[in-house]
C-alpha cells in the first residue's frame, strides 16, 4: 500500500510590457493540492493487481491593478 500527499503555494508578479507603473503590474497566485492511494497484490508469479486513485486540485488566481478611467474634459 502506497499513500502520497503534496501541496504547494506561488506567487508571483511581472510586468506586462507596461511603461507606467504601477498599471500593468500582473500578479499570478496558485495553490495546489494533490494526493494518490495506490494498492498492489502479487496474483501469481507473473501476474499483478495494481489499483490505484488520485485528485488534483490547482486553484489560480491571474490579476492585475487596472489603470484609473480617464476623464475628457468637457469643450466649451
């Protein structure tokens, strides 16, 4: 009998190309989760069972600081 666990958290921050800063600015977050059981029973001396299960769960959040809305100013 086999059993595994792992979890794992990023973050991270890039800038998109932008030349006005703070706007532009990406952020990635991601934690994952994942496990596995597996289970294997010797049949004979040339045949095996093997079963085995498994979940993954990734969970990511891709963002960034939007630019304020510009304002035209109203013509006379």
């Amino acid at each position: 009998m086999f059993f595994r666990y792992t979890t794992a958290t990023y973050e991270n921050e890039n800038i998109n190309g932008s030349v006005s800063l703070p706007f532009g600015i990406g952020t990635f977050n991601e934690k994952s989760e994942s496990w596995m059981i597996s289970h294997t029973i010797p049949l004979s001396h040339n045949l095996v069972n093997n079963f085995r299960f498994g979940r993954l769960e990734p969970i990511s959040i891709q963002g960034g600081i939007a630019a304020p809305k510009v304002t035209s100013p109203r013509s006379a």
